[in-house]
C-alpha cells in the first residue's frame, strides 16, 4: 500500500507543478557585515546586505532559482529550504555534508528546485554555527487558491541573538571542558531586538532605561500597523538557535490555522508557543478600540531558565497616536518550566479537514534515545549513544558513487533500549562519535519514537525540538516518562494527526511520529537547536539507495572530499 | 645566460638532495583553540594543540611532508613555507588563490616538497588573516656543514596580537568606510606576550602593573638560559600581520650573520630592525657576569607611531637568581619614525663571500608604485592603480588547463608612471579592482622598482615589507623619492648585494631588486602587512606558462572554482 502512496504523491506533485509553472530567480550575495541588531554593533551574515535576508515570495509549483555567491572572506555557505521537500531535487536541500558540499568563497552554486505545496517557510545557513550568526530569511509559499480569508498578512521571523561570535560559540562548545554559550543576549523579532534597553522602560521604574531610536536604527521595532475591524495573517517563524519562545498580542487572540506548511484546524489562543524550526499562521482579527490605540506583541523564553529580556513590538491601531506611550505593559510571558501549559498548546494541534490520515500501520519503529554524554571529556549530545560527526564528504555523494568509505550500514541502532533508567544522569557517560546513517526502502511507513532522558549532571532534561529534511511527518502523540512498547502505541492519534516538519519532545517524555519514505535522497534528521545539532544530536537517513545510485546529481553539489576525488580522477588522463 | 643560471641553480638543488634525502614526515591537525597570548583570553589557531604550531627542523636536501588536516568548522586552510622555493612543486607553495585551492573542513592535504637550502624560515597561514589569527611556527632548515660556529641556538618568533578576533578585523577593513583596525594590543615572542602587565613594572612607579605568573602560565616568556662566555645563534623571524619590529638585548651586541635563509657578510649591532616576513640569525656572545645576572630582550614597534608596549623576555645566565629583579629597565626602542636609522640597519646588509653577483643586466624592468586608493568608497591599496582581487580559481589551475577566462594578459602595467607626484596625496583617489598577472619567459633577468607614495589623506608614506614567493632575490638599493630613470640604476649595489625573499620599502622611496624568472610556477609578491594584502597589495607572476601547461598538478590543489569544474566534467559520462 505504502508504495502506492508514494506514487499518488508523487503525481500530486507534478500536477501542481505543471498547473503553474512560475519561476521566482533571485541573485543572493552572502557576505558579513556590521549591523545593530539589537540596538548594539555586532557582525551578522547577510544577503545582498540584508538582514534578515530578503523574503522569498513564491506561488506553489513554482520554480525557484537562487544563485548564491559566497562572498565570506575563508568559510563555506550553504542555505537550507526549510519546510521544502525538494521531491527529485534533493541535492538543492542545502545540509552540509549531507546533501552538498558548501560553497566555497567566491564561488556561485545555483539552488533550483520546485516549491510545491503552499505554506509559511524560511530559509537558513546549515553549516558550523551560520544560523546563530544571522543567516536566515523568510520563505512565503502562497497557494493559488488560498482557502483562508483574510485582509493583509505580516511576517514575523523570530530569532535569537549573542553578542559573542559563532565562531566563538563553536569554539566554546567544541572546547574540552565544554564552556556553555548561555542564553542569548536578545530575541529579535524580523533582526530587530533592543539589549540594555525597553520599549516598555515606564512601566519598571529604576530598570532598564526606555530605548530612543532615530528613525532608521537598525533595532528600532517593526511596528504592525493595522486597521480596525480585519482580519491578519501573522506569518510567524522561529529559527532561534536556542530558545524556545512564547508570542503573545495584548488585547487580542491568535487563531492558529496553519503549521509548518500545512492547515490546522483552527483553534484560538491567547498566546502561542513555538520551537526552533516551527512556522504557524495565526488570525488575527483587529476590534475598534475608542480611541485608537496600540498593543504590544511580546515574544519571550519557555522551556529553559530565562536570562533575556522579551522582545517587543506594537501592533499598530490607524490614527493611534505616534509617540504616545502604550496604557498597559506587555503580555507577560508564561513561566518558563510550565510543560504542561507548553503541551496542551502542542495537544491543541490537528490536521484541518480534509487531509487524509496517515497509513494505518508502520513498517518500521525506529527509536531515538536522546542523551547528553561526554566523549573523550567533550560534551556531547548523542542518539543511541552515538553522536553525530557529518564526514567531509556528503552522504548524497557517497551512496551516489558507491564509495566505500561510507559507514552508512551501521546506523546508531534502532531498538529501543530497555534497560535505560531515563530519569537519572547516564551510568555510563561516554559516548562514541559516528557517522552511520539509516537506510530505507521507498514506500516504507516509518514511526520514529523520540525518547528524552535526563541530562548528563544533576537533575534536568531539556526540550528538543527535532526537525527532519525532505518530509512532512504525522505527530502521532506525545507521552510522559519511557515509552512503553506495546502499550503506548495504542495512545496514538491515527485520525487526524497534524503533519508537521518539526516536533518538540519534552523533558522527560516521548514523542512518536510517523512519516512514508516517499522521497529519494538523503536526509538530515536533528535537533533543530544548532548548539545541539553542532555536539552531535542528529541522524540521517537514507530513502532509496538504489535510486539515488541512479541519479544525475550536479556535480557542483560534490566538489569536495571522496567524492571530489573520485570524480576529479576519473577523468584523468 | 640566464638560462644557463637557471639550469645550474636547478643542478645544484638535485645535487644537494641527492647528498642528504631524510625525510622529515608530519601530522598536522589545525584548529581553533582558547588560549591566553598576552595573559588575556583569545582565540587562536594551533597546530595539534600548539601555539605557535610546532618548530619544523629540518636539513637542506630533506623532503618535508606534511599532512594537514582542517580542523575548523567552516573555514578552509593553507601553510605557506616562508623561505622555501619550491623548485618543481610550486603547488605546495601554501598560498590560497594562487597555488592552490583552500583545504575544506574535514580533510586533509599532504605538502610534500624538497627544503633545498639551509636557512632560518617559517610557516604561516596564507588565506585571509588567518595569520593574524595565529596560524604560524618556526621552520628550521640546518646546513649538512654549517660554517657558522656556535654553542647554542634559540628561536625567537615574534608576532602581533589583537583582542579583535582575525574575522572582525577583515571585515572592518572590508568595510564601507573602511574601519581601521588600531595597532595591535601586544607583540609576543614565541607566542606569549603581556597585556596590562610588564615584567619590567617596577621600573615606571604607578604606571602598568607587574606581572604575576604561574608555572604553566601560557604568556609567561620563555626565558634563554645561557651558559657565560659562549655563543649563541638566535633565529628570529617577524611574523607580524602590521607591526614592523626593533629587538635589542641589554648588554649585548648582536652579530648579523644570516638574513631570510642567506649568509651575509658578518656586522654587529646593538639592536636590529625586522619587517613581517624577515628572518635573521644573529650570533650573541656572552660574557662572564659577576655575579651572575639577567638581561632583558625586548621587543618594540617601530615605522608606526606605536601603541603597543614591548615585548619582553629574559637572557638568563647559569646560576642567575631565579626570582631577583633585574637591575636596569629594558632597552629603549629607538624612535619609531627615525627612518634614517631604519635604513641605516638595511644597508648594512650584504651577502657573505662566496655568494655570486647577480646578473650584471636585467632583461625587465617592472615599476610598482604603491598607492593607497578608493574604489567605490571602499579602501584600498594598488599597484600601478590596480588593486589585487584573488579569485576563487588558483592561477596555478587556469594556467595548467589553459582555461580562458583567466585575465593574465592584463597586468596592472610595468611602466613607470611619470606624472605622479609621490608626495601628495593622489590627484584621482580610484583605484579599480583587477586579477591581471605579469607573467615571465623562463631565464630573465627581472629588476622590480618598488616606488612608495603618500596616502590617502594628509601627509604620510608607510613602510610595505614585499615578500616574493618561490625566490631569492638580490636587493640593488634603497633610494629616496621619486625613482629616476636612467640615473638611480647607476647607485645599484651589483657586487655583493644581498640575497632576501622579503625587502622594506621606506616611506617616499623606491627599493630595487633583481631576481631570475628559474622556477616554473606562480608567484604571490606581495606586502607582507596582512591587512595590506587583504586590500589589495600585491601582484602575482607567472613564470614559464608553457611549462606550468606540461606540469602534472595534484589534483588536490585545484579542487575548487572553474578547475574543479573542468576536472570534474572532462571525466562525465
């Protein structure tokens, strides 16, 4: 059955595809530059010298061309499509090491692939720390025939900022022992935050002093300006490294319609949570307040001890006043370690009407034990007990080639690990560092269980929000302590499970989801928090290797390591 | 003539590697690590953990292997062997551009070359700045019969520190205005140096603060342990990234023995002036102290108005009182802008007997004027209003596979330029951007006439320290101002001129050298003050284009840009 599937989906595709034929080409120069995004000088990755990058604008079924030149003085770039399948192009998914080389400084690399399915995305950097470092943008997939009503549409890309470098941050978690960066200095909200400073100052006496902006400061607050009596699509997407984050608009109600790409059925809340790696769409339906005034939208820390202040914009009534300070502080942010409240926002989640349910049965089960470990005395986050080293060479290139260095038989294990006391630090710390990855068989309906455990010292388990390439998956349910084989299967929501690209699991629980190996290529599976991602906590698999064995993959995408020398010699004279 | 030249040097080269052939074989892994240069936390480049990376010694006639594995996240990598000709492989030359492709993360290149002469040198990264960010170490190549006499040998590398991390600073000087990066925080023998501490503190009451070390303390200096009455080599090299250095010992007088891997004729100073990218042996004979007692070297900048204190460590004779005070302040580095003196240290420098004279007539004349220029609001500077864009593609590469967009037949010009006044301020400020290269028949006699020139703005000429890779050449002469045609020719020095890969240019003045287009390949010449060549100070040669199209190059090296395209292509099926 499961290959029939595929291939419905893989028609599906096509005809979206041929039905409007678009083409959106963009010319994106990457380079450092100095910015202040939170009203303090600091180096950020640019595109064509902005930060953010510039909003991709796309119809679903168009083709979408970016050449990206490297303009990075020694490091390689590389730019991932967040959310975007890349059905037959999975060389242009942008995973260093996994679907490409990076490019190299000075050099151009065309991305070209199809985006077809409509919905809220961005883009960014997946190579070292380059995230962390401000390369992202936003990516809007429009339908053509949009089903939501709605006047006008803001985009919000949220994000978090240290004014130690990436470089540094890689340094410091690479260093033995492990130096922690700690929480970020600010949130930013579309690259613009304020450090040392507040919008809303007045309402704390003897605090942090009021920001004063000129009118083209680079962290002056992207203010929403509105109109009474409409409704707003609030395109909202988070590519934190770290932080998990509560939004919220004072005075007002956010309806949650679509996540990662895909419609929800609407629900209404006052507020909303989201993970690294999320994007959702929220209504938000303007009143008439007498007079016209403003509103804060306040984005704040959950899931981890807070040290950063909220990052604060305004939602902007029509003829409020300019300057005039708002009558009531902003929304307070939800205490940080209350799970609960985080999965009830997760539990409110289901697939909107129409969508078919996810096959009724998997063909495979594949279990994620996520522990923190230490390696030759470096911190490190593993899977299995194996953490994550991505080789030199993409994975893409090596089955590609049938190149034999590559290891991608032994994968970190797949059996759940039954005698793994999960509320305690490890018995044995140590962890060993693999590249092995998981290969499967097209058409094959695979769950995956992530299991969280407790961190390495003292009492404590973080969220991981776990993101994967290539795929849209099912969430099918969520649990406290270890998963119980056999039993909490029969918890799972095979009705109307949302299809998501990324998924939180938390403290202490388990996560299971369920996705078909519909899509040929090699794909990232991680962590999407990128200090994690960098120590370790990811897998990778594999989805038909004898057809990617088949396939044209540019050469471009190759140009280094094994298979850089492979295909250089064989040419040889 | 010049041919037979070239065929004698190469005679003499294979001889002397017949007579010895060691090998010397190394594993190198370079990484970013945390360190504490000047008693602050920094972040550095090592080699295996080592900062500097490790001290090659080697013999003349020796093959140096040397396995570098890229250790850093994102960035690539190259050593360049200061000093070393590469006669017949001048793809391991190092130098990022030209020679070679960078080595990415993750992988490893083998550096595999003949040391074929004797001589003080060293090694340095040659890709941004990244040897401003430490990348650097001693190389030692020992004569199989040294004529020098002498008991014992120590090293001194000195070099500049920042507390601005290498990737800020190239993007300050990338910037629009240009921000300029200040002199640096400290100069370091050895690696190790003293911020805000002096080890000479006691000397200015109320001043800087003394030094408190302990044992294992990264910037405590080493101290030279000396024997009374013996004579010791010192091996200096300057691998600053700006600062142009004076180094003195109190007590003692240093005998120049040996300048960038040649013998000179012996003189004795009490001090000596180096450039970045100049080696000097000085022999110090020690005398018998009653009692015995220590003596302070010290190290200071000179040709910039400093803000930089010494650097300073300790000669410490046998049985000298561990703990005690030395008695007198370190020596006074002489004034930074007393040139007189600088140029006064230069011309005292002659080769040693035995060395030949350089060819009585040159074939080429190639004038360089050195200017300081905008381009698009961006700051640069230029040869001959040419300022030096490297591309991704190693001219090494384009000139092997004769690919045709390589621009070499377009160099910045070789002619002098007679209506410019060197004592202004350039009339039209724009310079353009190019990637044109001089290229050479083999066996010519080229003379280079550097010609210096007023900044930018205001009234001032800087020292450029001009380092040509894969030669020696004989320096004719140092003039002031404006170079004349036909008149200054007739002051060169064609006796016993000495052999230097590295030569100063003084402010408002012209230095001339003459060297012989005998080894194939191609050659970075450039200004050895990073930040200069990261601004465009330098110009390439090809030497032997027809020669460099026959050579079999490692594929290794051309592994990026348009040679890793056709390489890869010209093998499609």
């Amino acid at each position: 059955m499961s290959v029939i599937v595929w291939w419905l989906v893989m028609v599906v595709m096509v005809a979206v595809h041929s039905a409007s034929a678009g083409v959106v080409e963009l010319n994106w120069e990457v380079e450092y530059k100095l910015r202040w995004p939170d009203c303090k000088e600091g180096i950020v990755i640019a595109i064509n010298g902005e930060f953010p990058g510039p909003t991709i604008d796309a119809t679903a079924g168009d083709t979408v061309i970016v050449h990206v030149t490297n303009k990075l003085s020694t490091e390689g770039v590389v730019i991932h499509w967040h959310g975007i399948r890349q059905n037959g192009t999975p060389w242009a998914d942008g995973a260093a090491g996994v679907t490409q080389c990076p490019i190299n400084p000075g050099e151009t690399f065309t991305y070209n692939f199809i985006v077809d399915k409509a919905g809220t995305h961005f883009y960014h950097g997946h190579y070292g720390m380059q995230r962390s470092a401000g390369l992202y943008g936003m990516m809007i997939v429009r339908s053509p025939k949009e089903t939501l009503q709605y006047d006008g549409e803001f985009n919000l890309l949220l994000s978090d900022w240290w004014h130690q470098g990436s470089h540094a941050q890689e340094l410091y978690l690479s260093s033995r022992p492990m130096r922690w960066i700690g929480e970020p200095q600010s949130l930013l909200i579309n690259g613009r935050g304020q450090f040392n400073c507040s919008l809303a100052a007045y309402f704390n006496k003897g605090g942090v002093k009021e920001c004063k902006f000129k009118d083209n400061d680079e962290c002056a607050p992207t203010i929403l300006r509105v109109e009474p009596l409409k409704v707003y699509r609030l395109r909202i997407a988070s590519t934190t490294a770290l932080a998990s984050l509560n939004l919220a608009v004072e005075g007002h109600q956010l309806e949650v319609v679509e996540a990662d790409g895909n419609y929800v059925a609407p629900f209404t809340v006052n507020d909303i949570d989201m993970y690294s790696g999320e994007t959702y769409s929220v209504l938000l339906r303007t009143h008439n307040p007498t007079p016209s005034r403003k509103y804060w939208i306040s984005v704040g820390v959950r899931g981890r001890k807070p040290n950063t202040t909220q990052a604060l914009t305004v939602l902007h009534y029509a003829d409020a006043p300019e300057y005039e300070h708002l009558p009531y502080p902003p929304p307070v942010t939800p205490r940080w370690d209350d799970y609960d409240r985080s999965k009830s926002f997760s539990k409110k989640i289901f697939a909107a009407k129409g969508y078919p349910p996810p096959p009724e049965k998997s063909d495979e089960q594949l279990f994620l034990l996520n522990t923190q470990n230490l390696m030759d005395k470096y911190t490190k986050w593993a899977i299995n007990n194996v953490s994550l080293s991505v080789p030199a060479t993409p994975y893409i290139g090596t089955i590609r080639y049938g190149l034999k260095t590559l290891n991608y038989q032994k994968p970190p294990g797949k059996e759940i690990v039954e005698d793994y006391d999960i509320t305690k630090p490890p018995v044995n710390p140590n962890t060993t560092k693999g590249n092995g990855i998981y290969s499967f068989q097209l058409g094959r309906v695979v769950d995956v269980i992530l299991q969280n455990s407790n961190v390495l010292n003292g009492r404590g388990s973080e969220i991981h929000p776990w993101h994967l390439h290539g795929h849209d998956f099912w969430v099918l349910g969520y649990g406290e302590g270890k998963f119980r084989l056999g039993v909490d299967e029969k918890t799972y929501n095979l009705n109307n499970p949302p299809l998501r690209n990324t998924v939180a699991l938390y403290p202490y629980g388990w996560t299971a989801l369920r996705f078909v190996t519909d899509n040929p290529g090699v794909w990232f599976f991680h962590c999407h928090i990128e200090p994690h991602l960098h120590m370790g906590m990811g897998v990778v698999f594999a989805e038909g290797v004898d057809q990617i064995a088949k396939m044209d993959i540019p050469n471009e995408v190759l140009g280094c390591g094994l298979t850089r020398e492979f295909l250089m010699n064989r040419g040889r004279h």
